[in-house]
C-alpha cells in the first residue's frame, strides 16, 4: 500500500463530502451534550481546507497536511479547531518531504498525530473524546502495518465511535453534564470515524469524484 | 508597557465579556497592562493566532497571567503560548475569569511577582461571595 | 416564557460582560430564559431598579436563580428582591459568575428544580479548569 | 433641639457642598483600595438628591427622606447608592408624617437607618466601612438624646474615620487587599463622617447659605 499527495488530497476531499452531508447530525449530537456546533465547525473548517489545498500543487505530504492543520486553527473556534488542527500538524511534521509512504509509515505518522491530540487535549481512555475513537484505530494500524485491512479500520472506528454512547465525559463541555452524559455518542467521536472512513476508502483505492 | 507589573491576559469564547472585563478592571487598577482575546470571526469561540497577538503585545519580562473562560480556551491558548515561543514567564491560572483577573489585577497593581498574581487569582475560587 | 426551566438572572457591573455571556449560554441551551442587568448609565456600576425589572422578566413559579460579579452587585440585587416582593423562589448563588452561570443553565436545560440549578452553579467553584 | 423639613434640607444641601467640595479627595481614597469612583459616586449621587429636593415642598420628613434615599438608590452604582439609599429609606420609614422630631426621635430613626445598612451589607464593627462611624455614632445620640453635643458627635465621627485607617477590610472591593488594605482610611467612612458632621452643624444651629 502507497499514500501519496494525489491519495491525501483524496482523503480530505472525501472527509469533507461526509461532513458536510452529516452536518446537521453531528450538531444534533453537540445539542445533545455540548453547544451544538461541532456540525457546523466541521463543515466550516473542512470547506476551508477544501479550498486551500483546491489550487496549490504539494511536492510532498508535510507542506500538505502543514496547510491541513494550520486552517483548521485558523478557522474552527471550538476545541475540535485546536485538536484535529494539532494533530494534523503534528501529522505533518512526521511527513517532511516525503512524497509517498507506506502502510508503516502511514500508522507511525497518525501515531504522533495522537500524541499531540493527547498532550492539547489531556484527555484519557474513556474520557468520551475523539481519543476514543483515535486510540484503538491508530493501534490497530500500528500493529497491522501493510497488512491493514480498510474494511476492519471501518468497523473499529464505528464500534468504538458507538462505545462513547455509555460513557461519562471527562472532558469538553459535555463534563459540565457529569453521568447526564451517558446515553450519548459523542460528536467529536463520530467526526474522527467519519475521519478514518475515509481515509479506509481511500486506502481501498475506491474512486476519486470530486 | 505603561510600567514593571505584571500583565493579564484575559480569553473567553466571546469577545464582549472580556472587552466588558477590561473596562471593569481598568477602573480598578488603570497601570496593569491587560490584553484579550474573544471569539472567532465574529461568532463564539477562541481563535490560537489572535491569542497569541494579544499575547504579544503584553508580553514583558515580569511576566503574563492568563486567564480563560472554558476548557477549550484553554486548548487554544496553551498552542498560542507554543507559538509565542518557549521558556517565557507565562502563568495560566486555574481561577474563575471575572473573579479571578479582578484579584489579578488588584495584586499586580501591588507590584508583585507572576507567581504571585496568579496565585491570587487562584484563591479567588475560594472567595466566599455571599456572607452569611 | 420559552418552557418551564428555571430561569436564570446574570448581573454584572457592566453590561458588556452579562450580555456577552448570554450570548455564550444561548448557544449552549436556546431554551432556558436569561436575563441580564448590568451597568448604571452607560458606566461601571450596578442599578436595583434595572434588576428588579430584570427579574420580573424571567421570573415564573419554577424560579430563577441570580449569580452576579461583585459584591455589591449583591447589595443592589437583593434590594431588588425586596422591591419585587417577598415569598418567591428565587436563590443567589454564591459562584463564580461565567463558569457558575454555564453550570446553571445546563442543569437547567435538563428541567432540573431552581435547587439543583443553584447547587450546580456552586459546584463550579470546585471546577478543576486545567487538569494536571 | 427640634429637627424639621427645613433642618432636613439644611443637612442634604450642606452634606452635597461638603462631597463637592471632597469629591477628588474621596476619590483618591477609593483609588487606594478600591476603584476610584468613591467621590464621584457620592457627588454625582448627592447632585441629584439636591436637584430632586430643591423644587418639591414637602410637607413631612418621610416623604422628604424617601426621595433622598430613592435617588441615591437609582442614581449611585457602587455599594455606596444602595447603602446609604437603604439607609435614608429606612430613616424616612420611621420618621413617617412626622413634620419635626426631637433629638431622642432622631436617634432612634438613625439607629433604623443603620440597622438597614447592617443588614444590606452585612458589615459588622471593624469591617473597615461606613459602618465602623455610623455604629459609635448612632450610639453616641442614642445615649445622649436631648443632650447631646454636636461638637462631641463632630469630634467622635472624625476620631472612627482616622480609626479604620488601622483595621483589614473585610467587606466591600477593599476586601481583595486583606492586610494590604490597612494604612488607608475607608472612602465610606469618610464620606459617612461628613455626613454626620453636616448633621452636626445643623443641629448646632448654623446658618444655611444655600
Ligand atoms: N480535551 C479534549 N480532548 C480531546 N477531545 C476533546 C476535548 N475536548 C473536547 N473534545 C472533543 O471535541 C468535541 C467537541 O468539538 P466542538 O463541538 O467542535 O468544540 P466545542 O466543544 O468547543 O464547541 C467533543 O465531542 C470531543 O470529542
Ligand atoms: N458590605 C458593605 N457594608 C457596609 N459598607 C460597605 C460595604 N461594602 C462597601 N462599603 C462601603 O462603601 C464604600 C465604597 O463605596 P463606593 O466606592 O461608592 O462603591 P464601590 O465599592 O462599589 O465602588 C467603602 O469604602 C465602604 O465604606
Ligand atoms: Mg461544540
Ligand atoms: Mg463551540
Ligand atoms: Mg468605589
Ligand atoms: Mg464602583
């Protein structure tokens, strides 16, 4: 397996059809147990994105996730801004002037991606966050290297996106809800499985329609 | 920099409550230095960059305390601190905003040191607001 | 009136700051009712009549619940409460003013008595705003 | 020694000349541990009470005293306005349809104004506040009654200003000094040590030159 630029931008574009289709529910899920925007935030810092890396040519993956990262900052106000922004950066910097990687390369780079989630964000395990969904995904492609196979990133990231439902937040403004919280998937939780859906797709060498 | 006190930085998700917040402490101590920042192209939020400018221009080498309104203010402001550049005199404390920049500013005016400010700021969670 | 929450009152000595704040919780939970005073003739101060009529516009049998910034906010709010008539449900909360304030309107959100939403506005003193 | 509506006017007209005249020095009382606005709270508060009085002919000392406290209360922002608005409400209570009293019924009406202060503010003796003159001094004519001196009340009122110079805030925007606040006489005991003292020279019999 080989991810280049052309299967980056691939990704992003995709990511941005499903939140733009999925925002109004993942801002019922921020109503729900937060201030009900994380739709909106996710629409709005993706289109953004969409638009920025629309007319630039990338020579390697980190100038590309670099300009990921820093317009989500720029322009998403709320904590998901800061932490996929960080992480994407983070991202990034484990990408310098590489053009493509390989299944390895790709779980290490997400990897450190998580780290800079964890360290922004100190949320654990079990926090009800999107580290949830990050943590389990990006060990599995850790440990299955070039073997990943898409189909079982996809139903992880689901599975764990549903486990936030029975868990108390810890973080974010869903904390302020204590065990209220419980019986809720989390947003932030579904925005990172929609995150890894299509990254998974792309990696399935599934078409391009922009 | 009006003088050797220490400055305040105030971030909240929404510009008017700590714009508010300015003109409610400059009354009370018009010599600290106090920077904010407030939402996010004119909606709420916090915005990394435009903490970090305000960060900037109150920066000195007595020192910044930072205080902020919700958590992921704090997300932002802990990347802006990043950006501004390591190894500075930057204290966030872990203090109620309005009640504790009020006791912020009261103890910078006073002269004393960054790590003080902020623990006065602290204490603020403490303050019993309504005596029996 | 929006429903049957509890109602929250939000009084601050500058205008600014409460109506930015209402912004901030409307986002958070459009149906619980906020209203706000603050300010004294356009400056830094605090009104009992203009708290009174505050109050009159969101008090309903469920409740309200008052957080304010200062205390004598507190003077002028309870000379308010007086002026409005004695035998109401209505509580001071003795908490922080921004983060009581987010605590109390999402309790209420939840349908919760003017006890629990007073209660969850003082908890938030004990809030740990950055985790270690 | 008898107290009517002219006497009434008499003590407002000149306890307004006094804050007038003191305006910069209470403010800058209230600039040492408070924020400042002491002066011009009392000043611009005692304006309007004059403004308010000057043209209305009252035919008893409550309805005189209501409109003083009334316009502090609408007029005065700080702790000042509603504390010593609470304060003439109370006194002018007391003194309902009464068209003159003698010294024992104005103490008496004093010591309700000053009950009213207490529990507004619940400041007890030592507090560093208006409080600290207004309780030994309602005492003073209290015991006193008929005899009492006015010079002996000018000089008591003076001597529990210069004495919260000494103590530790306790209530008020001074509080948030703690010890930092001693070495600073109070705004409000100042400003409440004119007011006695106007008093004073009232019932002294002085001229009134409006
Ligand atoms: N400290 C944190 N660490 C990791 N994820 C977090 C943290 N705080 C919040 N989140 C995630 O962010 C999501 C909310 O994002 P969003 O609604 O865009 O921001 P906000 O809560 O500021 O309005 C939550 O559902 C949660 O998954
Ligand atoms: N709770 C209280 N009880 C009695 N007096 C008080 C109280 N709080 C403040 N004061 C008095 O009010 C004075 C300050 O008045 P002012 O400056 O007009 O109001 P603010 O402090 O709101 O700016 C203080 O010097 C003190 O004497
Ligand atoms: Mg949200
Ligand atoms: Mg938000
Ligand atoms: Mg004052
Ligand atoms: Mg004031």
């Amino acid at each position: 397996m080989l991810f280049d630029v052309s299967g980056a931008k691939h990704w992003i574009v995709r990511l941005n059809q499903k939140l733009q289709e999925q925002k109004k529910y993942l801002t019922s899920l921020d109503q729900a147990i937060g201030d009900g925007d994380h739709g909106l935030n996710m629409a709005r810092g993706f289109q953004e994105v969409v638009l920025k890396i629309h007319d630039t040519e990338y020579k390697d993956l980190g100038t590309f996730f670099k300009d990921v990262g820093m317009t989500l900052i720029l322009k998403v106000g709320g904590a998901s801004g800061p932490l996929y922004g960080t992480a994407f950066l983070k991202f990034s910097m484990e990408l310098k002037e590489k053009k493509e990687i390989n299944g390895i390369e790709l779980g290490e780079a997400l990897s450190a991606a998580l780290e800079g989630i964890r360290s922004r964000g100190r949320a654990q395990l079990g926090d009800k966050t999107i580290v949830d969904v990050w943590e389990p995904v990006v060990d599995l492609m850790m440990s299955e290297g070039e073997n990943l196979n898409p189909d079982e990133l996809i139903r992880l990231a689901n599975e764990k996106m549903e486990d936030t439902k029975d868990m108390e937040a810890k973080k974010g403004r869903a904390a302020y809800l204590g065990k209220r919280s419980i019986g809720h998937i989390d947003p932030g939780a579904t925005s990172s499985m929609y995150l890894f859906e299509a990254l998974a797709e792309v990696l399935k060498g599934e078409s391009y329609e922009e | 920099m009006k003088n050797n006190n220490v400055s305040i930085l105030l971030i909240s998700h929404c510009y008017e409550i700590v714009s508010g917040l300015k003109n409610l402490l400059n009354q009370v101590q018009p010599d600290v230095n106090i920077a904010i920042s407030g939402g996010i192209h004119d909606e709420i939020g916090t915005n990394a960059f435009d903490i970090k400018n305000a960060l900037e221009s109150v920066y000195t080498s007595n020192g910044v305390v930072i205080l902020f309104d919700l958590g992921s203010a704090l997300i932002n402001a802990e990347l802006a601190v990043e950006m501004f550049g390591g190894n500075k005199k930057i204290i966030f404390a872990d203090a109620p905003l309005v009640e504790g920049a009020y006791a912020a500013v009261v103890e910078s005016g006073l002269g004393n040191t960054v790590e003080e400010v902020a623990n006065a700021a602290e204490s603020a969670k403490q303050l019993q607001k309504i005596s029996d």
